[in-house]
C-alpha cells in the first residue's frame, strides 16, 4: 500500500501545480507538464493536476494520453463529476460515442444541471441525428449559464475582450489568442438567458461564433448581442453568416486565381438525383463537422446511398472533389491565416489520403515532408508562386473577416483549390519534439499579429 503525503508534500503539489497552471496559460506546455507529473508524483490522486494535464495535452494532440488521465482522476474521484464530462467529451471526439455516452449519464446522475454535461449530451445527440433530443438537453444547459471571466495576470488596466461562443460549438478556437498578461477575457454564451442582461465591461468585443452551418441561430444571438455595445467588433456576425461552405463556394467563384468546388446541399430525399449530376469521385459530408468526422468519398461504383447512410442529418452536402495530388500522387493540403487582411503561412500537410488533416498527416516520419513544410513556411510566395498568391489576396479581400483562415491545395496551373476559408481555423502551438523547430517562429508571428490585432481594435496599441 502506498504512503500517504504528508502535509509538506501537499504544499509542495499546490505550489507546483498553481505553476503549471501559469505555465499553461502562458503556452510554456513542456514546463506545465513537467510540473503536473511532478504534482501527480508527489500526491497521485490530485485531481486538478490529473484532469489539466488531461486538457493540455489533449490541446496538444497528445489524446490518448489525455484519456488515460481523464480516467486516472475519475479512478480516484469517480463522485466528480468533471472528470467524466472531459473524458466524455474526449470519446466523443475520437467517435466513441457509446461510451462517451455513459459518461455523461453518470455526469448528469451526479450533478443534474450542471452546463457542460447537458451541452456534451446534447452535442452527442446531435451528432448521432437526434436533433430533438439534442435540443432538449442543450435549452437546459443555458438556463445556468453564466458569464465566465478568464484570470488577467497582467499589471495596470486589462484590455477587456467580451467573446462571444454558441453552446452548438463551431466557436473559433481562442485559447492562444489571448494573452492574459494584458487580456481580460469575459465570456458569454449567447444562446443562454444571461446573454439578455447586462453586458461585462468591454473594449473589444470577439465574436467566436463561427459555424453558420452548425450555429446559424447562435449567429443570430450574436447578431442581437452586437446591437447592444458601441465597442468594435472582431469577426462580426454578418460577415460569418457569409461563410458556410455552400456561400464561400459561391461567394469565391470566378476570382482569379482561385478554383472553387462546387458545392450542392440536399435532403435525403433529393440525394440519389442530385448526386448523379456530380462527376465521381465526389464527397460526401454532414453539415457542421470538421476534422474529416462525417465525411465520406464516393467513388465510381459507390452505392450513394449506403454511404450516405451513417451520416447524421437530413442535409448532406455533395462536394466535388478537387484533386491535390502531386507528382508523387501525394494530397496536399495548405493553410494561410488572415489576420486583419495580412496573410501568414501556418502549415503544409502531406499524406497519401485524399482526407488530409495535419494530426493524421505522414509529416512526423518524413523528413522531406517536413523540409517541403519549412519552404512553404520561410517562402509561402515562393512555393506557392503569384496566381496562387493574388487568388489568396482575393480571397482575403473577399471575406472581409478580422480572423480566419483557408485551407487549399495547388492546381497544376498554380492555381488555388479551395477547401474552404471560415473564421475556425485553429493555431495550435507545436509540442516540444524537435522535429517541429521550424514551426514555432511562423506559429508565434500569427499569435503575435493576433495579439497586436486586437489591442489596436480596441485603442490600446
């Protein structure tokens, strides 16, 4: 049987694990995580260091290893109800539905009308294509909402920022966008009652709301929020209700430069005749998800509507597929950030998958990918060449949004295949490995370029 800590080694975790939290909101993740293991080594069962460490590296792709801390802290805590709801939520998003499931009726059996387990439920609800249930559960978690208001550590006045997220999701991912020695960040949920009250004090206010697709009521909350301040707005709502991926599509057509799919919504009922004025291979996706969840390639001989089958919806979006291969019959897949209309090269993903999405991609064991990465880093205009670079200026222009970001491949003309350009691109910081030392300096001048961004907007330059 092990010991227990004595009170000395208590005050020593707290002490660690209140500096592991400030590492974490800094982005220093190897120092926040080498003090959370050292939390854990000195008292195992300390929730808080089990489940942070759970979030930081499931934020940076480490998500197995997450779940297995999200389930070390319910082993030693199985009354709280936290814990279940993160590694609920970490099950649902590796498609574990059955037994994310559980977790939040246990979450839910333990605090009724706590928000997170009632948003989790219904967000699984909804992926499962129960849409009533779905909104059941989600009018519930917003009647005990509040206004959550992230720690400024800076010193003198914050720069105060009011983000505005749904409960649906489709939010655009801020956690390193914010700097909190000189951000105060209030956030509000614009479905829940709260958001019809008083508004926190602000300077800026940042619509995070980003997926008309998913959230086109949540934009209009957004849109009734915004009515309501004089304070500048980051990403306003009319500019985001623009951006579903059937209104890019069109709204992108015939700029120079630019090649964009064609992009058909149907109803299952119109599936089989519209899909046979698609060319094969086309796609096949469930509006509103990202990351390739619910997204299918139907090739010639492809019965339709099996594949259409699993997706959850009535609406199915048919895409044509755009081929980014390369010589080496590899997919390519690029990814620009426009930050107040500036353009910044984030990432290259290769993989011999027509599906390609950077965690998934053949970069970690392919040092000539990473080297093709590095070019398009250090010389996007180079790489890419001038058509594709004035089709992405056009693209800029043409979305007129603060933040955003678009996904792309090359046609062999030099040309930009659009996949799609919305506010919800993430920037994530790359951990520790040293294979990614190429990545940090182009990561950190678009957080930099954020950063600054958002204190002009709101006069404190």
């Amino acid at each position: 049987m092990s010991q227990s800590p004595d009170r000395l080694q208590c005050e020593e975790a707290e002490r660690l694990y209140r500096s592991a939290g400030r590492f974490a909101e800094r982005g220093a993740f190897d120092d926040a995580r080498r003090d959370y293991i050292a939390v854990i080594t000195l008292v195992p069962e300390h929730f808080g260091a089990l489940n942070d460490l759970g979030g930081l590296l499931y934020r940076t792709d480490f998500r197995t290893a997450a779940r297995s801390c999200y389930a070390e802290a319910i082993r030693h805590h199985p009354d709280n109800p936290v814990g279940r709801i993160n590694l609920a939520n970490a099950l649902l998003a590796d498609g574990q539905a059955a037994d994310a499931r559980g977790h939040y009726e246990i979450a839910l059996g333990l605090a009724p009308e706590h928000p997170d387990a009632l948003q989790g439920m219904a967000n699984l609800l909804q992926d499962l294509g129960e849409t009533e249930a779905a909104e059941a559960y989600r009018r519930r978690s917003y009647a005990t909402r509040r206004i959550v208001v992230r720690p400024y550590r800076g010193g003198g006045r914050a720069c105060r920022v009011l983000e505005l997220v749904s409960a649906v999701g489709g939010n655009v991912p801020t956690r390193f966008l914010f700097d909190p020695d000189q951000v105060e960040v209030s956030v509000l949920v614009v479905e829940s009652n709260v958001a019809a009250g008083p508004l926190p004090p602000h300077d800026l206010v940042f619509n995070a709301v980003g997926d008309p697709d998913l959230s086109a009521e949540a934009i209009d909350a957004a849109e009734r929020v915004v009515t309501r301040t004089r304070a500048p707005i980051i990403n306003p709502p009319a500019s985001v209700r623009a951006t579903g991926r059937v209104q890019i599509a069109q709204r992108l057509s015939g700029l120079p430069g630019v090649i964009t799919p064609r992009v058909v919504q149907v109803t299952r009922q119109s599936l089989t005749a519209v899909a046979g004025t698609f060319e094969r291979p086309f796609l096949m996706r469930a509006p509103g998800f990202h990351t390739g969840r619910n997204f299918v390639r139907v090739d010639p001989g492809d019965d339709v509507e099996a594949l259409a089958g699993p997706l959850p919806g009535e609406g199915i979006l048919l895409i044509q597929h755009l081929d980014a291969r390369g010589a080496d019959g590899h997919s390519r897949k690029y990814r620009a950030m426009m930050i107040g209309g500036q353009l910044f090269p984030l990432h290259l993903a290769v993989s011999p998958d027509w599906k390609v999405h950077y965690f998934t991609a053949d970069m970690a064991d392919r040092p000539d990918h990473r080297a093709e990465e590095a070019a398009f880093l250090t010389n996007m205009a180079g790489v890419l060449g001038a058509r594709a670079m004035a089709g992405l200026e056009a693209i800029a222009a043409r979305l007129s949004l603060d933040y955003a970001g678009v996904d792309f491949g090359l046609s062999a003309d030099g040309e930009v295949l659009l996949f799609e350009a919305n506010a919800t691109m993430v920037v994530n910081p790359p951990d520790a490995d040293p294979r990614w030392d190429y990545r940090r300096g182009p990561v950190r001048a678009i957080l930099a370029a954020a950063s600054a961004m958002l204190l002009a907007r709101a006069g404190r330059d």
